[in-house]
C-alpha cells in the first residue's frame, strides 16, 4: 500500500496520460508487456542510460528495452550516421540497394552464416525460419519448449499462447528436458525442426545446460529435422553470439534487436541450401516480402552500431559489467527467496517459493510462484520509486552507457528493499 501510494503520488501526469489513452487504446496499451499497475509511468525521453518520465523523474535505465537498447540513448555514432542518412540517402528506397548487401555481409561474417535475410522484427524472423524448415523437410511439425519466447504470436509463456499461429503443429516440451527430445522424436516422423533459445530470455533468462543442446543438436540431425537457435536476444553475448560459447552448430538462426542500431530489425539465416528457399531464381521459391525490411535507415545505424560500436572490446566490457552486477545481486540474495540468473549483461530476478539457487533453475516452472505476484509487484514499486527502471518481472538488460556508478546505486536500491522486506524474503 505504502509503495503504491507513493508511486501515485509520483507520477500524476502519468496517471493523467493514461485515462486518455483509455479512449484510443485497448487499456491504454500497445505493448501488452509493458503493462503495469496502478497504471504505467509515461516516458518522455532518453539519453545515454537514463531516461525521464512526464512527471520530470530521472531514471537509471535498466530495462534497455528489452535487450534491443544496447547501445543506450543517442549514441553519438548512431544519431550521426541516422542524421546523414536522412540527409543524404532518403528514408525507403523501394528498391535492392548496396547498403542492404554491405549489412547483410557483415552479419553473416560476424555470426557464420552463409545467406541472411532481413525482417521487420524478430518476431517475423522466426516466422520465416519456421516456413523455411517445412518448406525444406516437406514437414509440418515444430519442437518447441515451455516458457519460450519467439515474438508476439510465438509465445509459449504458459501453455500455447491463445493467439500462436498453427496450433496443432506444435509439440510442446520442457526446457533442458533432454529425454523428453528423445521421446518426441521417436513418436513424430514429421518434424520439421526444433526451435529454441540458448537462454530463455522472456522466460527468465534461463540457461540450456550444455547437454540439452547437445542432445537436440544431435537428435535432430539424426532424424532429419532442423535446429533453429533463436539468438534474438543472446547474440550479443559473444562476438559471434550465445552459439560460439555454445559451440553448437544449429542450421538456421534468428536475430533481432540492437542489431538493428534502435530502429525495427530482424533477420534470419544460416545453411545456405535452406536459405535457397527464398531464391526467386529457382523454381517454387518461397516468398518472403515486407515494406521496410531493406529500409536505409536500419541498414545504416545497424551497420554503423555493430562495425564501430559494438565491437570486441565492447562484448567483453558489457558482458564483465553484467557478471560483476550479478555477483554482486547474488551475495545480497543470499538465504532468501530472491535469487538472480542470466549470462553477461542480461539477467532476471526471480522471487520464488523456496531457496533456490541460480543453477537449480532449469526451466520456467521453477520460478512461477503464484504467491510471489504480490512481492514482485512491491519490488517493482520500490525500485521505480527510488529512480530504476526495471521490468515488472525482473529483467534486467544492460546498456553500453551505463556507468559502475549507476550500477552502485542500483546495488543499494535493492541491498534497502532487501533491509525493509527482510521478513518477507526470507525462506
Ligand atoms: N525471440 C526472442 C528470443 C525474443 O526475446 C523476442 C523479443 O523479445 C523475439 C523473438 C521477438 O522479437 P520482436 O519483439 O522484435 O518481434
């Protein structure tokens, strides 16, 4: 109650904004995630790695909307090289141009690929991939796994989401449940392929253990099926995203976010002769069109953030920034219910109904505890309060203008909700 109270008493702009997005949109939302209660804070701009809502509250941004904020507000690179695009080139060109080859090269250099394609967002280029997989099979079936997260109409949060598109395709299975692959496979000759992400991202930043990937790297060549690894949200994790850690080989897979420099982006690719699908020079070919998947804009600041920008270095330092704020999160968790997961710059803090740690966390059912609902929402509250923007369900995505002083006071923030709460976190 106090915290709410207090959050009203914060944001009455917010609040006001709201009741007249009512009238225009569904609950006043378009992007059902960021839905929150009482109502959601209204942002009026960004710069570097905070952010300042209507109300003139300042912000530490630990959201990074969603992973595809890498690059953090305004990047000077990115807003130069978007500045002399528009300038000099002009928005859509409605035509095959050099720029859409030059980031396709780079892209498939960077993350080993032989052919890509662009996408309006991640959510298409798994739609694509999956198209591609029956197209090249002659199959229909997809291996999927609970607490997935693949785009909006790909949502396997809890169950088959109602809105998921060709629901009787799917075979749905625990994550990191190795045996379950197995089982799947010898009672389905018609899979297609396998799709998966490395670290469920919107799940929970929960880790594949090495031999779960294994297993569907190996079970799904041996019955002739497809791995596709969706590294929409991982693929900044390494130079040549989550799958060069991983050392696995899948045959196809997803991009999405930063790579997109801030604006719109996905792109799918990998195995040249299933790409082929798409060749408008052989006969059949799949098509696969959309508006502003070659636009100038996402091809430049795409291209500019991951050459200049993003580069080895950068990987390295964001990747340490994360690990140390997560060591750091764990020993405060520790003996109580509160617990952190995730790799590098991106993490989740999970509420769950008894001690966990990191490590037994291997898929969603872990850590849906219904009676955590109410803590996660006085979480939430009180770091927003005290100026962290954070997601309501505890993910966390570090950006590259983000400061170890930001990260200190982010620290102290949850070290005083640990002191205040102390008898309701602990087991
Ligand atoms: N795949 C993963 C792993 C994601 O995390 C997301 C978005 O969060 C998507 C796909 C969908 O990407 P988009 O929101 O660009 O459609």
């Amino acid at each position: 109650r106090e915290a709410e109270t207090r959050f009203i008493e914060l944001h009455p702009e917010s609040q006001r904004l709201h009741k007249l997005s009512l009238d225009s949109l569904p609950g006043g939302n378009t992007r059902t995630l960021l839905h929150t209660s009482p109502f959601p804070i209204f942002m009026r701009r960004g710069k570097g790695s905070e952010l300042w809502d209507e109300d003139g509250n300042k912000y530490y941004d630990l959201v990074g909307e969603l992973s595809a904020g890498l690059y953090g507000h305004s990047n000077p690179t990115l807003q130069k090289v978007l500045t002399e695009t528009v300038q000099d080139v002009g928005l859509s060109l409605g035509a095959t141009n050099v720029y859409e080859q030059r980031y396709a090269s780079l892209l498939c250099e960077r993350f080993g690929l032989e052919r890509v394609r662009f996408t309006n967002s991640g959510t298409e280029a798994n739609i694509h991939c999956l198209a591609a997989a029956r197209k090249f099979t002659g199959r229909r079936k997809i291996i999927v796994f609970r607490g997935a997260y693949h785009g909006s109409v790909l949502s396997f949060g809890s169950g088959v989401a109602e809105n998921n598109i060709d629901q009787a395709d799917w075979v749905l299975l625990q994550y990191n449940d190795s045996e379950g692959v197995r089982e799947a496979f010898s009672q389905n000759n018609d899979v297609a392929a396998v799709i998966l992400e490395g670290i469920q991202g919107s799940g929970g930043f929960i880790s594949a253990s090495p031999e779960f990937l294994r297993t569907v790297r190996e079970e799904s060549e041996k019955r002739g099926a497809l791995m596709i690894l969706d590294e929409v949200m991982t693929s900044r994790l390494a130079l040549g995203g989550l799958k060069e850690t991983l050392k696995i080989r899948p045959d196809l897979i997803t991009l999405g976010k930063y790579l997109g420099g801030g604006l719109p982006f996905g792109a799918f690719g990998g195995r040249g002769d299933i790409m082929d699908v798409f060749n408008p020079l052989t006969r059949g070919a799949l098509a696969h069109s959309g508006t502003f998947q070659n636009n100038t804009l996402m091809l430049h600041s795409g291209y500019a953030g991951l050459s200049e920008v993003y580069t080895a270095e950068v990987v390295q330092s964001l990747n340490a920034l994360g690990d140390g704020l997560r060591q750091r999160l764990q020993q405060l968790f520790a003996g109580s219910k509160l617990c952190v997961t995730g790799q590098g710059s991106l993490m989740c803090v999970h509420i769950t109904k008894t001690r966990l740690r990191a490590e037994q966390i291997t898929c969603q059912d872990d850590v849906t505890a219904i009676e955590a609902v109410d803590l996660k929402q006085l979480f939430w509250l009180e770091l927003v309060n005290a100026g962290f923007w954070v997601q309501k369900r505890g993910t966390i995505t570090l950006n590259i203008a983000m400061s170890t002083t930001a990260l200190d006071a982010f620290v102290e923030a949850v070290e005083e909700f640990c002191k205040k709460h102390r008898s309701l976190i602990l087991v």
